[in-house]
C-alpha cells in the first residue's frame, strides 16, 4: 500500500525486559513501518490519517490471515512470548508485550500506555499525562455503550497515538470514525477469523469511497512515430482489472493513464499484472504523491494502481523489463481551456493502451490502443504540480518541453 508514515513510532524510553531476547526473532529490530496501515493513504483530509491496526489473539489461523491482510504488529501478553517466538517462525512479525500496563516491544522499549476505562468518573478525568508513552491504548471492559467520541475529544491535539481495544470489526468502526477524526488505530482483540476478514473489507470500503484521485479528460493533440527507445514493463505482485492502470508521463505535470494488459487481444496473452508503462525517463506515480523515474522501479517498491473513477490502491512491483522497442508519442491538452501540452511517449504496439474516460460498459471500451489513437480522442489524464525534486513536488520555477 502508498503509505502515509507519521513521525518515529517507538518511543526513546527504555524499561527493563530482560526475560526477552531478541535474538530469537527473525526481524531483529523493530520495523517502524509495518505499524501503520494506511486507511486513505493520499488524502490531507485530518479523517484521513493513517490508522494503525494491532492484532491480539492466540489463535495461529487469526495470526494468518492478518498477516496475508498486511497487519504484522501483534500483542502478547509478557508470559506468552514463546508463543511470538513460536509464530515467528511461521511470519515475520513485530511483537509488542504488555507487562505492568505498559506495551514494550522486541527490543525492551516502552511503546505504549495501557489505560483501564470502567466508570463515567473515569471518563471524565481521561487525558494525556506526564510519563505517557508516546501511544495510549484504551481499554473499556465493561462499557456497553462505547463513548468514542469523549475518547478522541481528550486526546485531540495531544501529539499521542491512541488506540481502543475492540472485539469486534463494528466497534473498530466506531472508534476509527468518532467525531470525522477518529482514534489513532485499534487493537482487535478476537479469536476469529471472520473479524481480521470483516475488518480489511471495512478498510478497503472505506478507500474505495474516500480514496479518489482526481483525473481530468484529455484530448489527444498529436499522435508521432518517435522512433526506437528502452522502454520499461512493469509487472505486479497484484492482478488489474479493466480500466485500471499506472500513471505515467514524459513530465510531472501531467500522467496519463496507461492500461495494462489484462484485455484479452488476438496477438498475445491477457497479462493482467503488467502495464507496458513507457521508456525509462518517464515519472510514474509512487505512494505518498510522489513519482520517480520508471528506471528506477525494481522488486519490492510499490506504485499507485488507478482506474477509470480515480480509484487507487499499492501495487508492489515484482519484476520491471527494459528493452529496445519502437515507440510512439502522445500529446494531449485537457478540455478544461488550458493550453498547456501534456505529453506520453509509449511502445508503438497494440497491447499498449491508454484509458479511455468512455462510460461504456464493454471492457475493451475502457482501453484505446496507441495503434488506433488519433487526434480528437479522449484519454483520461492526472494534472499535478510540474516541479520535482526526487520525484516530490515542490514550489519553483520550471519550465519543460
């Protein structure tokens, strides 16, 4: 996924843990990274936050199936850590202990502060504190009516990361939803599998709606024979559907967005993983509203995977192809009144298509191939800020042609 990382999550402050070795782990050191998933991963929207999930279970098939959903920080309690050494073996994971109400991780480090929620009066009295760690998990064991909102209306502000144990996906919701803002994260305490399912369907429901890039129609301007050039595929460890596709452009200004090959055509196999994208000079669209050059794509990083509706998700890259072909160029203008050029230059095949904003509902109606593009037809284009530096957009004099 692109994902949106806040600031250092583990805290500085150490605690002694000294029954825990870390050198039964696989990970070795905490990877900051996999605390976080990304709800609405581009969005400046303060609902739109990324939000943590941590899983606490016993049950291995729980374990499982977070894990395949991306979620890889669980809880233990202190005297279960056989069981964390037990399933590191079976995944790479990020344990977090709770012993004393404090959460430490792998490495002995205080991460979070447990606190016990049981009467109204303790309600009233919740909010951020001297020698809190740097997130707050919230427990509410006997609450009928979980209040949410008091909880996030105390920490507003605060700088503290909380979370709020929940036991089913439907309290996770209330508590990621809770006055537009929401908690930080939750931790889902269940032992079923359902729930961890439940709750990645919600995650992504709520991408699908929230998470929009806005793309503009253009219309092509100039279509050129460009003559030979390297240029790259990429394939992905994620099937695309039709319609979807990469954002990609000769300038930063603006990405068209390119199909992939997942049509079925007469001249070669659906390949629904691959977009034949464009020669290596060409931005791509990366995770966090950045770009970077198509040469720069290897296994292992993500891209941003778009459709016909703006819709996005992370795609990881697993392989990239680079080889000499023919190709051709595209410029197009938006209907927007702008004159300023946007420009493509692709493989001159017909397996290479760029998206089409048709609201037809035929898949080949989503697609037109490069071979049969021609002045006056509509693609669908991704106007950004023109200036760069390290594929992030910056305010600056630029001019390219």
């Amino acid at each position: 996924m692109a994902l949106l990382l806040s600031s250092s999550f583990v805290s500085s402050t150490q605690l002694p843990f000294s029954t825990f070795n870390t050198d039964k782990w696989n990970t070795g050191r905490v990877n900051k990274n996999s605390y976080c998933f990304t709800m609405c991963s581009v969005s400046n929207s303060s609902s739109s936050k990324p939000k943590r999930v941590w899983i606490w279970t016993e049950s291995k098939q729980v374990m499982t199936a977070a894990v395949e959903r991306g979620w890889n920080t669980f809880v233990f309690l202190s005297e279960n850590q056989q069981l964390a050494i037990d399933w590191s073996t079976i995944a790479l994971l990020d344990p977090l202990f709770i012993k004393e109400g404090e959460v430490y991780d792998s490495g002995d480090r205080r991460v979070g502060s447990i606190i016990e929620v049981s009467t109204p009066q303790e309600l009233q009295q919740l909010q951020p504190a001297d020698g809190q760690a740097e997130n707050i998990v919230i427990d509410l064991p006997d609450w009928q009516v979980i209040p949410a909102e008091n909880i996030v209306a105390s920490f507003q502000g605060s700088g503290k990361t909380v979370f709020a144990i929940s036991k089913t996906p439907s309290e996770a919701q209330i508590f990621l939803e809770a006055l537009e803002q929401g908690l930080g994260g939750i931790v889902l305490k269940v032992e079923d599998v359902k729930a961890v399912l439940a709750l990645k369907e919600y995650f992504d429901g709520r991408n699908e709606v929230s998470n929009l890039l806005s793309l503009m129609k253009a219309t092509v301007t100039r279509v050129d024979v460009a003559g030979m050039g390297d240029r790259v595929c990429v394939d992905l460890c994620s099937l695309m559907r039709p319609g979807e596709g990469l954002l990609v452009g000769s300038f930063a200004r603006g990405l068209f967005l390119v199909h992939s090959e997942c049509l079925e055509s007469n001249y070669i196999a659906s390949r629904p993983f691959r977009v034949n994208a464009g020669p290596v000079h060409a931005y791509v669209l990366v995770p966090g509203g950045k770009t970077c050059y198509l040469s720069e794509l290897k296994s292992g990083k993500e891209v941003i995977v778009v459709d016909q509706k703006g819709r996005q998700r992370t795609a990881v890259v697993g392989r990239v192809k680079i080889e000499s072909r023919p190709l051709i160029l595209v410029e197009a203008k938006t209907n927007s009144g702008d004159q300023t050029l946007y420009g493509i230059i692709l493989q001159n095949a017909e397996t290479v298509a760029l998206v089409s904003p048709c609201k037809g509902t035929g898949e080949q109606e989503k697609a037109i191939p490069v071979t049969s593009l021609k002045v006056g037809d509509e693609v669908l284009l991704r106007v950004q800020g023109a200036a760069r530096h390290t594929g992030i957009e910056i305010q600056e004099f630029i001019v390219e042609n």
